[in-house]
C-alpha cells in the first residue's frame, strides 16, 4: 500500500524560481532560500519519495474568477510550465501520477468534498517554484505529483477548517491505494506577505514562527483561527498559509521535526519546513472498509449493458480527442473542421485511429473509446446530424427504425441559427 512518509512545507514565491533561473546560489543575499531547499532535497532523496501530492494555490494563470474552483486536483500525466506574461520557466515539466490521482479523486468525492478536476492546463509558480527546487545538477526530480489547486484569491474561500479535514481524508485515500508508494504531502504558499494595496510589502516574522510552531505541536489552534486572524496576522495574500493545514492534517499527531528555516529578504517570508511522520500503519480491515465506501455509489453502473460510465480513466485517456471535438463552439475552428480537416487534426496531433473515428462518423466506436456524448452532440450538429440520428447509430438502427420507439417520430439538434433551420428541413 502506499504510505505517508512525512510533509513539506515551502514557500512558492517567483523569487524562488527567478532566483535559480538566474543561477544566484553562491550570492550570498540569495544562498538563505538554496540552503532550504537543499534540505528538502536531502531528505525526499533520502526517504526514496515517489510522489509528492502537491497543494498550491494558482495566480489566475490557469484558473481565472469565469469558473474559480474551490478545489480542483490534476489528474493528468504532464503539466508544463505555464506562460506568466513574460514566458514560460525553461524547466521540465512536471510528471503526474494518474494512478494515484484518479484514486484520490474518487475517495474525496466520496467523502463528500465537492472537487474539480484538471488536466491540459499548465502550472504557475504556485507549483514550479518549489518543485524546481528539487532537482540537482544531474536534472530535475525525478518523481511525479499529484498536485492540487486552492482557489484563495476571490472571496469567499475554504474555510481553515475545511483545509484541515481534507487533509483528513486524503490520509485515508492515500493509505488506501493498493500500490507500493513513498508518499510525501507537499505544502506551498506563504510566509507572511502582502502583494497589493497600501499594506503592500507587509511581513510579520513573529506571527510566522508562531505559525510554524503551532503547526507542529498545536495545530487545531490553527484549524480554529478565522481567516480574518490571518489576514491581520500575515497580511491578505499571506493568509494562504492555510494551504499548510491540508498537509497537517493529512499526517498523524506523532510528527517529528525534521528541518525549519525561514528568510525575509525582501516581500515575503521564504520558508522551508519537513516533517516526518511517525504514526501508527493502517488497520487493513479499516483500509478495506474505505475502500469498499469510495466505490459505493458507482458499484455495478458499469455492469449495465450498453453503458459506459465517463470516469476520470477514460477523459484522461482520450482528452486529446474530446478536447479537439469540444472546440467546436469556436467558429474558426468549426469553419475549419470543414474546410480543412486533415490539417487542423495534424495540427492538433490527432492519431490515425483518431482520425479515422471522425472521419468515418464512428459513433458508437467513439463512445466505446471514450469521448464524451456531448463532443459527439457538438461534431453532429456541425456535420448537420440530428441527435436521433446519432442515437439511431449507437443502437445499430436506422434512423426510422429510432423514431418508430419513439412516442413522437421527432429529430433535433444543438444546432442554432440557419444551421438549425437547415436541419429541419432536410
């Protein structure tokens, strides 16, 4: 089974990555944040850590406030180095863990947290900042992550509490994946900073040393604190030091120190923070009775014939396919999956099979595939195929033979405008 082995906290500051992309270890106002890291290195090395599950708050990069999730986890296999406004960080994408991933997601929404999930979107600073750390002069980290987005910059936001007992449940989910792991939890965000307003540049080391101190010894007193506290205590921006508290609480009470320092050269208090865990291994029974509870309500849905449930295995796996189908909302896309198919799939990297799904209106390979019914709906409307058509396919039937189930021989699409009114006719 996989097995927690201890937790990380780190600061995630640009300066972190601006300072190893400009090569400052020996500069002696930069060394303090190198000295950190160096430690966390040393131990994830040491302690053979396979996965890092990895909560970061991103900086509107990749989520912006049209759609800003509370919780949203990846559940991808890559995410590359997003473009902040001055270009992408020349540094290696970071590998995920599907696995692991797809079985925390399933044991989180069992446990009733309403989460998100991403996958094709890059990371910010939020994540490759500290990550970057990792690595040494024989290339970056080796291992994969899980990471996991926060979404602290518009309020309302989770409450202290919330954070605490998500850490809760991801102890249990971890424990209870089937694999053989080193599992790190990785916390990012903080110290104590304030990036806007007239209270920009604010820093309070005190509450920051308190904060790390509380956290190991007395850390519901942190889970009880309002986030007004932390404003106050650590300024707005430093109150994402909640993120920490997942972490907390995903390990045992027994934790042992292993390494803390703190440097306030400039905006932010940079902190580096490991703890090993020393709690008790899982009750097998207790790991088999959460097992059975994270499959409970989909247990048997994908027994019923004719039916294939839409996992997070199956959108990861084909979201290639389902990612260029879905891009036909936009107008020049759609124009040119008329016009011009065989170069924009090339252009998209589309495979043969792929390729050849489309072209031949494949509809039930498809969805045996894995691509969503509602891409399917979209490339219909655009090749100007009725839903009952479509569904007509799927049955192995004719259109007539459809409509005769029906208690209305009816056709109709998603299609709007003249596009619908073609359709109608036809």
């Amino acid at each position: 089974m996989a097995r927690i082995i201890g937790g990380i906290g780190a600061s995630h500051s640009p300066t972190i990555g601006f300072a190893k992309d400009t090569n400052k270890q020996n500069d002696p106002a930069w060394k303090p944040i190198f000295d950190g890291f160096d430690q966390i290195r040393a131990w994830v090395h040491a302690r053979k850590i396979d996965v890092l599950f990895l909560i970061y708050n991103d900086h509107v990069t990749s989520f912006f406030f049209d759609q800003y999730p509370f919780f949203s986890m990846g559940i991808d296999d890559i995410y590359h180095p997003a473009d902040e406004g001055g270009g992408p960080r020349d540094v290696a994408p970071a590998k995920g863990h599907v696995g692991l991933s797809h079985h925390i997601a399933m044991a989180l929404a069992a446990d009733e947290f309403d989460m998100s999930f991403f996958q094709g979107k890059p990371v910010d600073h939020g994540l490759l900042s500290p990550l970057s750390m990792l690595g040494d002069e024989n290339g970056p980290w080796p291992g994969k992550v899980v990471p996991l987005h926060c979404g602290l910059l518009q309020l309302p936001i989770p409450t202290p509490a919330r954070m605490w007992k998500l850490g809760k449940s991801l102890r249990q989910a971890i424990e209870s994946y089937p694999e053989d792991l080193n599992v790190a939890i990785m916390a990012t965000g903080g110290l104590s900073h304030q990036v806007h307003g007239e209270r920009a540049g604010f820093l309070n080391e005190e509450w920051d040393a308190e904060f790390l101190e509380l956290l190991e010894k007395e850390p519901q007193k942190l889970v009880n604190m309002r986030l007004a506290e932390y404003v106050i205590k650590g300024g707005m921006e430093g109150a994402e030091v909640i993120m920490w508290l997942i972490m907390r609480g995903a390990l045992s009470d027994d934790v042992t120190l292993v390494h803390k320092q703190t440097y306030a050269p400039s905006v932010t208090n940079i902190a580096t923070l490991v703890f090993e865990d020393q709690g008790p291994e899982p009750d097998p029974a207790e790991v088999a009775a959460y097992r059975e509870h994270m499959g409970y309500h989909l247990a048997g849905a994908e027994t019923v014939p004719g039916t294939y449930p839409f996992t997070l295995a199956r959108s990861q796996a084909n979201f290639r396919l389902n990612d260029f189908l879905h891009d036909l909302i936009k107008p020049a896309h759609r124009a040119r999956f008329l016009e011009d198919f065989d170069a924009l799939a090339a252009e998209r990297g589309l495979t043969d099979e792929e390729i050849d799904l489309i072209k031949g209106r494949k509809w039930i390979e498809m969805i045996r595939r894995g691509v969503s019914f509602f891409m399917l709906e979209k490339m219909a409307a655009v090749v100007g195929v009725s839903n009952p058509e479509v569904y007509a396919a799927f049955r192995g039937e004719t259109l007539e033979q459809f409509l005769a189930t029906r208690k209305v021989p009816m056709k109709y699409s998603v299609a709007g405008g003249k596009k619908a009114e073609e359709m109608d006719k036809a």
